[in-house]
C-alpha cells in the first residue's frame, strides 16, 4: 500500500469510536510504522498523538487524554491512497461508526 507516487493520495479525517488499539493493530498489519508520538494541546484539551507512515501515506491518529478516557473519540486523519482509505473506513464501520 504504501508505494506509488504523491498524485495518488487523497485526505481525510474520520472520528472514531473505535478504541485505539485495534486501529494500531490494523495499521501495522497493512505495513505502516509509527514514526513519532507526542503529546498535544489544543483548544484546552490534551491529545496523545501518533504519526504512522508507509511510504507515503501517512495516518495520524489522535486520542484525547482526561478522566473519562473510555468516553474519548479518537480522530483518524489519513493522507493515503483511497484504498487505505476504504481499509480503514471497514474497520471503523464494524464496530458501529457510521464514517462518510
């Protein structure tokens, strides 16, 4: 998935409410590798960010960090081709997200 060239990627964000850890899971399974991991502030809240790549394509993934932490809604941003796009967009739509 991850080679090709720059002209085939499209964008897109997709909140979530899928937990964290089965879209990392899914993301190293279709070869992408987490490149950096910090932590965020913007617009008083506290996120844990992550930046994974795969040539490139490249998908950020965001959680917010609080009390309710099973309550937050991961944000999903891929710069990817739309078969990445379609690949995660099934992950989350099985667990319930309705994801346009």
């Amino acid at each position: 998935m991850g080679s090709g060239r720059k002209s085939d990627l499209r964008l897109k964000s997709m909140p979530s409410m899928v937990p964290v850890v089965v879209i990392e899971a899914r993301l190293l399974e279709l070869g992408f590798n987490l490149t950096s991991e910090a932590t965020v502030v913007s617009d008083n809240r506290f996120w844990r960010r992550r930046v994974y790549t795969n040539g490139y394509e490249v998908v950020t993934l965001s959680d917010e960090i609080g009390r309710l932490y099973h309550l937050k809604d991961p944000v999903v941003t891929i710069c990817g081709k739309e078969k990445t796009i379609q690949t995660i967009r099934n992950i989350l739509s099985l667990f319930g997200d309705k994801v346009s």
